[in-house]
C-alpha cells in the first residue's frame, strides 16, 4: 500500500523538559528514579530514624498495577534484617464481587454495554462497614501475635514491625501512614490486562471484555480516579508502573514541579491503538503496528481520559496519565474560559477510523444533551466531525449522513427490523443519504445525525471528547470478533434520532464549504466547521511558509494531514520548539501565548487546527468538579 506519509510516525513521543528551566532543578533531580532501588533505600532510611511502636507503609494501586513487587521487595528486605513483617491486603475488607454486583446495579445495569456514570459512589463504598476500625483491629492482632523480638543476650526490644497495607484503597484503611507510594497503571494497559482476564476493581474475573470495560467506564474510573486526584499530594512517591521491570518513581515535591514545566510548552500525548471488525490496514503499516495484528480500526491522539503522556527530563522518562496533568495546570492548559466551561476536563479528540481494505462502519447515532445526562448521567454528549485524510487509490469511498428526503427515522427501524428478521441486507441507500467522499472534505455530524463512514476512508474525527455511546442502528447482519452478534441500540436511537437532518440539510449545513479567513504570505487559513451545536471549531491551515499565531487565552489542537513535518516555535522561548511528522497531533496550551508555525522541508503541508467554537457557552463540567475549590 502506497501513503503519502513521512516513515517516522513516532508511537512514543517524549515530551522533554530541561532541567534548567526546572525551578529547584536539584530537587526534580534527587526525586526522580528508575528501579526499585533508590525508594527502597529511602524507605530504609525512614524505618532506620523512625521512632514509634510501628513502621507503617501504604502501598496504594490503580486497579492491574503490580504492586506485589513492592510488597515483595518490602518482604525480602524485613526477612534478611530479622524485622517483624505484617501484610495486610485490601482486598480482605472489600465487599464480595457478587455483593458489589448487586450494590452498584444501577450504574452497571443489565445492558452489555451501557451503564450510568457513579458520579456519587466513593471508595469506601467498595469497603464493608467498618472496614477501617476492623483494619485497626487486624493490626493489633496480629502485632501481637509477633514473637516477642530482643536482641541476643540483652532485654533491649529489637527492630520494630513493617506494618504493609498493599492494594487499591490502602491510604482509606491506613490515612496516615508513615510512607506511602502509589503505583500507577495506564487504561491503556489495564485494557489489555481485560483481554488477559483481570476483571474490573472487585467485580472478579472479566468474562466479556465489552462488559468490563463498561463496568470500568461507569464506575471504576469515576470513583478510583477520582480518588486519585484527590490523594495524590498526600503520597511520598508516585510510581509509574507501566514497565514493572523497570519503574519510575517520583517524589511528589519533584513531580509538581515537573508537571508544571509540561503544562506550560506544547506536547503530544502517546497515541493507542486498537482493532475492529471493520478496521483497515492503512494505519497499521503507517504506525509500524505488530505484523500479527489484523487490522487497525481506531488511533486515538488525544482522547483525554485515556491518553498518557511520557515526560522526560534528566534521561529519565515517566509515563502518567494525561488528566493527572489536566487536573493539576487546568487553567495554564485550557485557558481560563474554557476551565469555566469544562473544568479540568480536556474537550476535544482527536482519533482516526481506518477503513482502506476494511469495511463499512456500523450505521449509527449519537445522543442528544438532554438525553445523555438523563439516561446516562453523562455530562458531555459525542459531537463529531469526520476528515477525510486518505483515501484508497482506484476506490469510491463515501460517507453516510442524514435522511433521505421523505424517510423518517421510525421508516429506518421499520426497515432494519425486517432486514434482521429475514437476514436479507439492509440497502442503507433507500433511507440514509450515501456521499461520495473526497479527500479533505469534512463532515459535520452533530447528535442526533444518522451516519458512517464507508470502507476505504481514513477518517480523522474531530469529536468531543465522549467515545462510547454510539447508538448502533444496523450493522450489516455481521458478528463481532468473538462471534457474537454486535450489540445494536435501537431503543436508544429511537429517541436521538432527528428526522430534519435530511438531504437538504445536509447538503446546505453539515457538508464543509471551506471560507478563508486569514492569510500570511502564500498561507492562507480556512473556516470548515463551526455550529452552534458543536462545542469545537475547525480550521485548516495551508501552510506554503512561516505562520504567526497566537493561542488568544485557549488551547490549540494541530494535526498534520499532509506533508513530511512542521515545526512550532513558543514566541521567545526557541527552546521549547517541537516538530512533527504527518498523522501526528499537537497540544498547544492556553499559557504558551504566541508562536509560530513552519513547514519543514521543500514541501508545503497542511494542517487541521482545532479548538473550543468562540461561540459555545454551554458549561460541561465534570462532575467531580468544583470550582470554590480553585481559589
């Protein structure tokens, strides 16, 4: 397959920050590490100059994150010294999976993939009553049940006891050890552990991974990232545990520092990948992917929630999550207009849907506003846009959007039902809008607009940043990956559909007519998408030489969609420059204020530029959110 892209698509993109411009560089310098050894030093430091009847560490986890390895080097290093060790494992004190289950039905529901959003759980929820006084009471038992320790010959009391709390939660059943880690775990690998069988945080085993990751969704992240966020400060050491053979570790008075630095200069969030029934092979050889993969359906960058960043400074790299950023530098990353409307909740995706050798996507629908918070106590619904970037050479690709004039979406149902009824296809022409699509055309699809992009597409989505709640309306008699049939959602599109977005609609107000709006030399900057009912604007900028911009008080998203690279350059600080190759993205934050954009080498390239519509006013904020809180 033959591309118009540059070889050195970068899946790892490092985010550097020098020590120099650091505030107390020796301070990030002394706090950061690689390996178990220099946090176990410093833990035996601490036990060394501890004076109090125990040595009590937490040793916190996101859900899938090793932290056995610290409890075992904990273990290792009590054994050889003869210290009295006492484990205590959190998971003891949790309720039973089938007593959870029944506990949070109401947000995990008895649909396979949708769920309500546990905007009001907590984690001592997933505890049993009393879990705290009944941990204290474990602590006294089984301290006293440790022989008796003197040092040979003497009557002096030997080493005093390691008391370990280790799992998820352990700061709730130990809020005031006297060290404390936590051990972190990206979505991206928890996802992957699903697919090997860990279950969502005491739920037990994963049986369906689509089912997990729901459960996870709508009620593991919202609870235990959350509390993470609320906890973070009051750990000794953050630990990236993505590579547990090698973690990173960081005290918390050097991250702070670090991560300020990283929300001040432009950076790229490390892209994920995945397969799909109907993905393509196009990004699959352009990101370099496992040749054992079958396709790739979807490249996410950025998708907020989900995305990391690796943050490298002094040779040493850390992986966190991006919303640890968002939610520490909101303002200097949004900008404060935004923060008003989003909180610390980054707005706008970014991803890509392959369909080049692939398949049809399924005919869907997004919800409405009203309808999301009501049914799904969700607090953003899934705007879109689709870009056509690529497109198969010798193919007709098209794009599926809105009624045909005189069919409703009740005629739609009507139709679907009988197509699976018979297992006759459905001939999607009849009632939904067929286009012919041509590379760099953009397509608004805002909820409640029926839609799918067609095979031999690459698409690059411009959405808000929602992801799961897309309405399946008809999917072409298939079976998913695991031989099942691929859920459809006809009641929930049944009350999102929008019968006016018909043929004329469509073609007057949701297919791009690109305006220009300012020029620079040979550069000219085009107006594609902008609508009162999408929270995001966007631009394209055909950039023949230099480009002077300025972020006005928000973020700015860039994706190279034609072109080798392109260059950007903070006004003043030639330092903080980055370059970028095509198909890859760029955040660009509120607090860098001016900066200029060229291309690299003899080639023009273009650019699509992405940011919150000057015209949306309609706060979307988390629910977690709370502004009093901000000073």
């Amino acid at each position: 397959m033959n591309t118009t892209a540059s070889p050195s698509f970068n899946p790892l993109p490092i985010n550097s920050i020098p020590l120099h411009e650091l505030p107390e560089p020796e301070l990030v310098l002394n706090g950061f590490s690689e390996g178990y050894e220099a946090i176990m030093h410093r833990l035996a430091d601490m036990y060394k100059h501890h004076d109090a009847p125990v040595f009590a560490v937490a040793i916190d986890a996101a859900n899938g994150a090793p932290y056995g390895h610290w409890v075992n080097r904990l273990k290792n290093y009590c054994r050889d010294r003869q210290i009295p060790w006492i484990l205590i494992e959190t998971a003891h004190y949790m309720h039973p999976p089938a007593e959870l289950l029944r506990k949070f039905q109401p947000y995990l529901t008895d649909n396979r993939a949708f769920g309500r959003i546990a905007s009001d759980v907590r984690e001592e929820s997933y505890f049993q009553d009393g879990a705290q006084e009944s941990w204290q009471c474990d602590v006294r038992q089984q301290k006293a049940g440790l022989k008796p320790a003197f040092e040979s010959g003497s009557q002096r009391p030997g080493p005093i006891p390691v008391v370990v709390t280790a799992g998820p939660g352990a700061l709730f059943l130990c809020p005031s050890p006297d060290a404390s880690i936590y051990c972190d775990l990206s979505r991206e690998n928890q996802q992957a552990l699903h697919r090997q069988g860990l279950g969502s945080l005491g739920l037990g085993e994963c049986a369906d991974p689509v089912e997990t990751y729901k459960q996870a969704l709508f009620l593991e992240w919202p609870v235990w990232e959350n509390y993470r966020r609320q906890h973070l400060h009051e750990y000794d050491v953050y630990v990236d545990m993505n590579k547990p053979e090698a973690p990173v570790c960081a005290a918390l008075p050097a991250l702070r520092p670090l991560l300020a630095a990283a929300a001040r200069r432009p950076f790229r969030v490390k892209p994920f990948f995945a397969p799909g029934i109907w993905g393509g092979q196009y990004l699959k050889e352009l990101c370099g992917l496992p040749p054992d993969w079958r396709n790739c359906a979807w490249s996410f960058e950025p998708i907020g929630p989900e995305n990391t960043l690796l943050i490298e400074c002094s040779s040493i790299v850390i992986e966190v999550p991006f919303p640890l950023l968002l939610s520490a530098h909101p303002e200097e990353i949004l900008g404060r207009r935004n923060v008003e409307l989003f909180g610390d909740y980054f707005p706008i995706r970014f991803d890509y849907l392959d369909t080049i050798d692939g398949d049809n996507l399924s005919l869907q629908v997004h919800p409405q506003q009203e309808y999301i918070e009501r049914t799904f106590n969700e607090t953003m619904t899934q705007q879109e846009s689709y870009y056509i970037m690529e497109q198969k050479p010798g193919s007709s690709p098209v794009v599926a959007l809105g009624f045909k004039d005189g069919t409703s979406g009740d005629g739609l149902l009507q139709a679907v039902d009988r197509a699976h009824e018979t297992q006759q296809p459905l001939d999607i022409a009849q009632y939904v809008n067929v286009w012919k699509a041509r590379k760099g055309d953009l397509y608004l699809i805002p909820p409640g607009a029926v839609h799918f992009s067609g095979r031999d597409n690459l698409v690059l989505e411009i959405s808000s940043t929602t992801w799961w709640f897309t309405f399946k309306i008809y999917d072409h008699l298939r079976l998913d990956q695991d031989g099942r049939p691929r859920p459809i959602n006809r009641d929930h599109a049944a009350h999102n559909m929008i019968d006016r977005f018909d043929t004329a609609y469509v073609r007057e107000h949701l297919i791009a007519k690109p305006a220009v709006t300012r020029e620079q030399g040979n550069s000219t900057e085009e107006l594609l998408g902008e609508r009162d009912d999408l929270l995001f604007q966007v631009k394209r900028l055909r950039l023949a030489g230099p480009w002077e911009d300025h972020t006005e008080g928000g973020f700015v998203m860039y994706n190279l969609v034609e072109g080798s690279r392109v260059r950007l350059i903070p006004e003043g600080d030639e330092a903080a420059a980055v370059e970028w190759g095509y198909a890859e993205a760029y955040i660009v934050p509120a607090s860098t204020c001016g900066y200029r954009l060229e291309p690299v080498g003899p080639a023009p390239c273009t650019l699509i530029r992405a940011q919150v519509s000057p015209g949306w006013h309609t706060p979307l904020l988390p629910h977690h959110w709370k502004p009093s809180e901000r000073g």
